[in-house]
C-alpha cells in the first residue's frame, strides 16, 4: 500500500506562486514514476508535470518555463514538489499527486488551487 498526503494549495492572485508537495510513504521505490496531475470543473484530468525516479521531468506545454517539479528521495518517505510561478486564472483547478504511471497508479486526494484574475 502507498499513501499520498498532499498540501501547499490555495487562493492566489494572478502572477503569484504557491508551492505543492506530495508526501509518499507505504511500499514505495525510489525508482517509481511520480507526477502531478490537474482537474478544472467540466474538464478532464490532465498532466502538469511527471518526474522520473532519476529526476527526468517532462511538463505539459501549458506549464513550461512557469513550473518546476522536483523530488527527494528518502528511506521511507519520497516528496514531490510542484513550485508554481507566474501563476494565470487557468491554472485554476484541484492538483492531484500521482505515483507510478501505469493503471495501478495510486493518487493523491487532491489539493485546490485557486488562481484570482
């Protein structure tokens, strides 16, 4: 079992930043695929950013040059940081943590972010 604890969510003003991390814990491997994916009212869960457990990052177009996902792994706990800059009312949405990439993939509760214009 993997158990993901999210936080750093909230209400900002258009062009500020917020900080997510993700708190993984359970049967984790440092070698695991972790991720941050988001979800707007009436859209579809999409990728913010993936990193790999040797710190490879790929982001979602939308993001690019404005977020930074991160990671450091410990012995029993691995966190996952989203540092969000430049912040637009479109970035609206509940931020979900991800670990792994296949079906099996556990997720975090989710964590609103609200972006002001």
């Amino acid at each position: 079992q993997v158990q993901l604890v999210e936080s750093g969510g909230g209400l900002v003003q258009a062009g500020g930043s917020l900080r997510l991390s993700c708190a993984a814990s359970g049967r984790i491997f440092s070698i695991i695929t972790m991720g941050w994916y988001r979800q707007a009212p009436g859209k579809q869960r999409e990728l913010v950013a993936t990193i790999t457990g040797g710190g490879t990052t790929n982001y979602a177009d939308s993001v690019k040059g404005r977020f930074t996902i991160s990671r450091d792994n410990a012995n029993a706990l691995i966190t996952v940081y989203l540092q969000m800059n430049s912040l637009k009312p479109e970035d609206t949405a509940v931020y979900y943590c991800r670990y792994g990439s296949t079906s099996l993939a556990t997720w975090g509760q989710g964590t609103q972010v609200t972006v002001s214009s």
